[in-house]
C-alpha cells in the first residue's frame, strides 16, 4: 500500500526555522518525485516545492525560494522541508504527495500528483 506520512508542523516564532518529514512507503521511490504543498484559502493547494528521487533536481516556488529547501533522503525513504526565516503568512496545513513517474521534471501542479499524506500544521506566530 503506498503511503506518505508528514510530520513535524508545530508552533514557531517569526524567523525561525521548522522542518518537516515526509516518510514514504509502498512504491518504488526514485521513480517518482516527491512534492510539498501547503492548503492555502479557498482550499487550494500552493505547490512550494518538489525533488526528483532519481537525480536530484528541484523545483522552488518563487514564495519560498531562498527560504525552504527540499532534501531527499532515499536511505530512509524521507524527504525533508527545511523551512528558514518563517513568516506569519507561511501558516499553513503542509502536505507531501508522490508525482506520477514518467512527467519530467516535477513542479508546482498539483494534479498532476496521485498520492497525498496528511497534512502537518506549521503555526508561525508573529
């Protein structure tokens, strides 16, 4: 069964600094990518940023570029967001989700993602 569980949301000051851990299970990893997303208002998913298991490559949201990095980890199946210099705006519920294989380079697009974890909620105060 393919699984993606995010973990490590919480409350954080202005500034700081959080990381959040997506642990995957039940697919083969480097066929895919891995993205990170946040539920914005109105429901919609804002993709922030995305690695390709298999060499790689990245994608940064112009919202988050400079500020949170993506790091793959496939000897534990886990993919990180480090997440720097916090700002209130960055509250948000956070969700990984795994990319279809075969679309190339991944990015921001969130249908074109087919499985989702649960989100983790970062709480930034200010």
């Amino acid at each position: 069964e393919v699984q993606l569980q995010a973990s490590g949301g919480g409350l954080v000051p202005a500034g700081g600094s959080n990381r959040l851990s997506c642990v995957t299970s039940g697919f083969t990893s480097n066929e895919h990518a891995i993205g990170w997303f946040r539920q914005v208002r109105g429901g919609m998913y804002e993709g922030l940023a995305c690695i390709n298991l298999k060499d790689g490559t990245t994608y940064y949201a112009d919202s988050v570029k400079g500020r949170f990095t993506v790091i793959s980890d496939n000897a534990k199946n886990t993919v990180h967001l480090q997440m720097n210099r916090l700002k209130p705006e960055d509250t948000a519920d956070y969700f990984c989700a795994r990319r279809r294989p075969g679309w190339g380079k991944c990015g921001p697009n969130n249908l074109e993602y087919d499985r989702w974890g649960r989100g983790t909620l970062v709480t930034v105060s200010s």
